[in-house]
C-alpha cells in the first residue's frame, strides 16, 4: 500500500483572514460611532449599507433602509435635482448642500450632505453624509430674529434722535423770536 499526503500550510492565510475580519470590525464601530449619518449607495443611487446613527436619525432599521433610494426619506429631492448631483459627483466633485429628511414617523429636520462617488474595482458607488443641522437653523433664525430688533432700534433711535434735534432747533428759534436780542448793534 502506497499512500500520498500533500501537507500545505495555510497558517499565513488564515492570519491574514483574521486580521481582515478585525479591520472590518474596527471599520464597522468606526462607522457606527459617527455623528454624522453614513449611507452607501451604488450606481443607481439604491441604498446598499447605512451607520447607526442613518437608522436612529430617520427612524429605521437598517434592513428597512437598505434597498431604499434618497428619495423615499429626502422630502426635497426630484429626479432632475438627483441627475444634476449625480452628475457632479461623476465629475470627480464632492458636494455639500442643504436638504430636509424625512423620519418614519413623518416628522422632518433639516440636514446637510456632503457626497461623492467612488470606484471600487469596476463598480461605482455613492457615500453621503448627513448631519442634522436643527441646532444651527435655530440659531441661525434666532439671530435673524435679533438682527431684525436691532436694526428696528436703530431705526427708532434715529427717529428719536431727529425728533430731539428738530426740538431744540424749534425751541432755539420760538425763543429767538419771543426774547430777540437787546443790544444788537445797529445799522
């Protein structure tokens, strides 16, 4: 009897295995740790991957986003408005612009994107970032709103201010012309 044994060892590959799932595990609590809401899109603009913070800010599991396009949770895009971005991104831009989201529950915020395309291999994808932006609309209106006073009371100090001096010039000349000077040198 004749027996043949290949012996191979995989110890380096099974290393550099382990050590892929560990970068991808760290990658992933990276991801989900984020502030800002990530959303993987592929070329057809389908929702393919999302962060935590994507699923707690619009309200929905994970696997319920996936399958998505932005325009089932993004009340102010269109179809002309998502070719023109698509089309930028395309270009090698990355973008930034202001939009509203839309929750599960119907309620809306508002949100800044910052977005580009990628290649990975022969494919292209999409990354967004959305970052609620509530905070600072309110107080960007609040210091519409303060800005608005101000300028209202400075319109009203300067009224006051003519007043006052359209006053003392009606007071200077009624008393000019009750009391007129003694002594003025005559002519």
């Amino acid at each position: 009897d004749l027996y043949l044994a290949l012996a191979r060892d995989i110890t380096e590959r099974k290393r550099a295995e382990e050590d892929l799932r560990g970068s991808e595990a760290r990658f992933r609590t990276f991801v989900d740790r984020a502030t800002d809401a990530f959303f993987l899109l592929d070329d057809q603009m389908t929702v393919i991957d999302v962060n935590r913070q994507a699923c707690e800010g619009l309200g929905f599991a994970r696997d319920e986003l996936i399958g998505m396009h932005p325009r089932d949770f993004d009340v102010a895009l269109d179809a002309q408005s998502i070719s023109r971005l698509a089309e930028r991104a395309g270009a090698g831009e990355t973008i930034t612009f202001e939009t509203r989201h839309r929750r599960r529950d119907g309620t809306m915020f508002p949100v800044e994107i910052r977005s580009g395309m990628f290649r990975q291999g022969d494919r292209m994808f999409y990354l967004a970032l959305a970052r609620d932006i509530t905070e600072r609309k309110l107080a960007e209106e609040k210091l519409r709103h303060q800005d608005h006073a101000l300028q209202t009371a400075r319109a009203q100090l300067a009224h006051v201010s003519r007043l006052t001096t359209l006053g003392e010039l009606t007071s200077s000349i009624a008393h000019e012309v009750s009391q007129p000077q003694i002594g003025r040198a005559h002519v």
